[in-house]
C-alpha cells in the first residue's frame, strides 16, 4: 500500500541533513556524521508515516547496492595507489616527469603531469598529495609563487576525478546515470578539449612570466636521486597502469576487472621483482604504504583500503539515505516541482548545472551532487529526447570538478591543508574547474546532442 510522506516531512529531512554536514564541518569531525544523522531522520519519518522496520532497511539496501560497484572500486583504487607507491609505480611516473622539467616552464608543467597522473590514478587528492607535493617542495626550493602553482595542480588532478576510467566520480556518475563511463569520457571531449586547450595555454602564459630558466636548479636532481635510491625505476613499473588502460580502453573491460588486474600485476611486481614478503604486501594493501625513510615519507606514504574509510562510508550512507527518499517517493514532489520548471533543453542542461552547484554548496559531499541530478533528472532527459550521456556530462562538468572551489567542501579544506595555500589564493588560477561550468552554460547553443 502505498504511503504518501507530506511534503514538509522532506524539507525537515533535508534541513537537518544541511545543518548536520554544517555541525561536522565546524566541528572537522567526519563527513558522514552528518549524512548519517539525516538518514536516521528519514528513517524516524518513514516509520512515523506506516512504514515498516524491514521496509525501511530494504529501501536502504536498494540503495546502496546501486553503488556496490563504485564501492568495490573505491576499496580496489585504495589498495592499488599503497602498492603502486610502494612497488615503484608512482615515483617512476614523477622520476620521468622531473626528468624533463629542466628549461621547461614549472606552472605548465605541474598542469600537465598532475593531469596525466590523475588520469592514471583517477583520484585528484591521491594525485594531488603525491605529485603535488612533490611539485610544492620543487616550488619553495625555486622561490615560485605558490597560488598559480597549486591552482595549476588542482586544475589538472580534477581532470582526472571527472574523466579517467579509474576516477570514483566519473563511475558513480556513469552507475546513477546508466550508461557506460568509456562512452561518457568521448562524450566529454566537446567539452574538455577546449577546456583544457585554453587551460594549458594560460598555465603557459603565467608560467613564462614566472620562470626564465630552472636548468641549474639542483632540486630536480635531489628529487630524482631521492626516489632511484629508494624504488625501482624501471619500465616494468609502468605496466600496471598500462594494463589498466589498454584493458578498459581498447578490450572495454570493465573498469573493476581491469584494476583488479593492474592490482594483481602490481603484487607480483612487489613480490617477484622486489622481494617484498606476503606479509608486508598484505599490510600495505590494507593499511596503506608508510615507509621507514622520513624524506619520502613526506612525499609519498597512505592509500591502503583504511585510507577509504570515509569515502566508503558517506557514499554508503548517502546512497542509503536516497534509497528512503526514493523508496517512499519523499523527494518526487519536489523534484517533479523542478521538472515542471523545465521548458527547453537549453534550460534542462542550465538547471542541471545548478542543481548541481547547489546541492554541492549546501551538502559539501562530491558523490550527492552526482547521485541527486542523476538519480531524479533521468526521466526528464528521456522525455526531452535527450542522451543520458548529455546528463552525465553536465553532472561531470557542472558539478565534479567544482568540489575544491568551494571553500567548506571537504575537498578544498583538503587540498588547502595538503598544499599550505588558502583555497581563495588558488581558486582563481584553477582555470579548467570554472571554466568547465561556465561552458556548460554556453554550450546548448552548440549542442548536437
């Protein structure tokens, strides 16, 4: 029998979900506090209104089991970056982008190699906490200004959090928008190209302005004699990643069999070539790389299944509590409201954004301002002949690539604590994520699909 939840019920829930996340975030406890305090209030309502205990956990389960492959991947992407730290997969990617820094112009350079790390990686703070720091540390030694820097980083690590086939975003956003993630990446080169093009020119602008000449700079040496003497710096550790891409891209593999892969290859390179223990190994997987040497310890250590925790959790509990406000159809009216508003497709993709935008403000969690619009504006895209590619685009454009802009949102209070750089000093050099939601609105008068 169905139930109808008034709709005042659901602005409560949203409204003591929004000052939760606010209390977690004053209070720097963790995000998911917040988000579990709304689901217990959607609970509570839904018990309130007929709703069986069973009902509600089977509403929760429906949920959370649309994200199980996100949350397997998730868990499989933080095993993977402590063994590819630890086997020399990482310091070989950063060994060869120093390699060519010399004569090379640092601000474009930190764009492009956090670009290709974090498309590899698919994580912008895993990217932003290896690479970048290493950047960071090259940075002081030159005397560079820090702001264009890090805003240079930011702009490429989140490249990867909205494209690579490896990146959580970009795979939660291809699960809650059901289609495929190789399909949506092609999809978004209409709109990443020119994006990152223009990017990449003001990072050379600004960079050429900053550095004349870094060739007897003896911090790119310190920094590769540092990491040869520590890791294998060979080819052979670049295979995994390598597996990886020619798995998901060229067999189309899905992306959680190919990082099982690239996992398996790593563990083998660790043990075969490295010599390292089962036991050790095992450790790593599960509670990150942590090494011994306190200077790579600085610049490389974490990831492990542990260092999920969080991120697993508020997607479990977000996606539990979306189960409720879909289950019990708390949100339709609201969302059918903002249907009703749509006249055009101009004005679906424009809302789309800002929907995006705000639920991003308001809630600071990267994954709702990907499930909520995606989830709820499906049917909407459909009924406007439109791709639900075209939907996880926007989401990807308007909303993924956002999340270190905003001052309270876990990721720029991540990103300030990891690069010492106020999130207000790098913003307006982080070029490709505003520049990607200010398209987005440019772009239906182009569309062709």
């Amino acid at each position: 029998m169905k139930r109808t939840i008034e709709t005042k019920y659901t602005y409560l829930t949203i409204i003591v979900t929004i000052i939760a996340i606010i209390i977690t975030l004053i209070l720097n406890i963790p995000l998911y506090y917040g988000l579990l305090m709304g689901l217990l209030m959607a609970c509570g309502i839904s018990y309130k209104n007929g709703y069986s205990p069973k009902e509600i956990f089977q509403m929760i389960i429906k949920g959370v089991k649309g994200a199980l492959i996100i949350l397997i991947m998730m868990s499989l992407i933080g095993m993977l970056i402590s063994i590819w730290m630890s086997s020399g997969t990482i310091p070989t990617m950063i060994f060869y982008g120093f390699k060519y820094l010399s004569n090379t112009n640092i601000i474009l350079a930190a764009f492009l190699t956090s670009s290709a790390i974090s498309m590899v990686l698919g994580t912008a703070l895993g990217t932003i906490s290896t690479i970048g720091t290493v950047f960071l540390s090259l940075a002081l030694g030159l005397d560079l200004p820090m702001a264009p820097l890090v805003g240079a980083i930011v702009s490429g690590a989140y490249l990867g959090d909205r494209t690579s086939p490896m990146s959580s975003s970009a795979n939660l956003a291809a699960t809650i928008t059901e289609t495929n993630i190789i399909d949506n990446i092609k999809h978004m080169m209409t709109t990443t190209l020119p994006v990152f093009s223009l990017s990449a020119i003001l990072y050379w602008i600004i960079g050429n302005n900053l550095v004349n000449d870094i060739s007897s700079s003896s911090d790119i040496k310190y920094f590769q004699e540092l990491l040869s003497s520590n890791f294998q710096i060979e080819f052979v550790s670049l295979l995994p990643p390598l597996l990886i891409l020619v798995s998901a891209i060229a067999f189309r593999t899905s992306i959680v069999k190919s990082i099982t892969l690239g996992l398996i290859a790593s563990v083998l390179i660790f043990l075969i070539r490295d010599g390292a223990s089962i036991v050790d190994t095992i450790y790593i997987i599960i509670l990150g790389y942590n090494p011994d040497n306190v200077e790579i310890g600085r610049i490389m250590s974490g990831g492990g299944f542990v260092s999920m925790k969080n991120v697993l959790l508020v997607i479990g509990i977000s996606t539990g509590l979306n189960g409720i406000l879909e289950g019990t159809e708390m949100i339709a009216p609201l969302i059918e409201s903002f249907s009703n508003s749509i006249k055009s497709v101009r004005n679906l993709i424009h809302k789309t954004a800002i929907l995006c935008i705000a639920v991003c403000a308001i809630t600071c969690s990267q994954a709702l301002t990907t499930i909520i619009p995606g989830q709820y504006l499906k049917k909407v895209y459909g009924e406007f002949n439109l791709s639900k590619n075209t939907l996880a685009r926007t989401i990807s454009d308007a909303g993924i690539v956002i999340v270190p802009l905003i001052p309270w949102n876990i990721n720029a209070i991540l990103v300030s604590s990891i690069m010492k750089v106020p999130t207000s000093e790098y913003l307006p050099y982080s070029f490709l994520c505003y520049m990607l939601p200010m398209l987005t609105f440019v772009y239906p008068m182009f569309r062709k699909n």
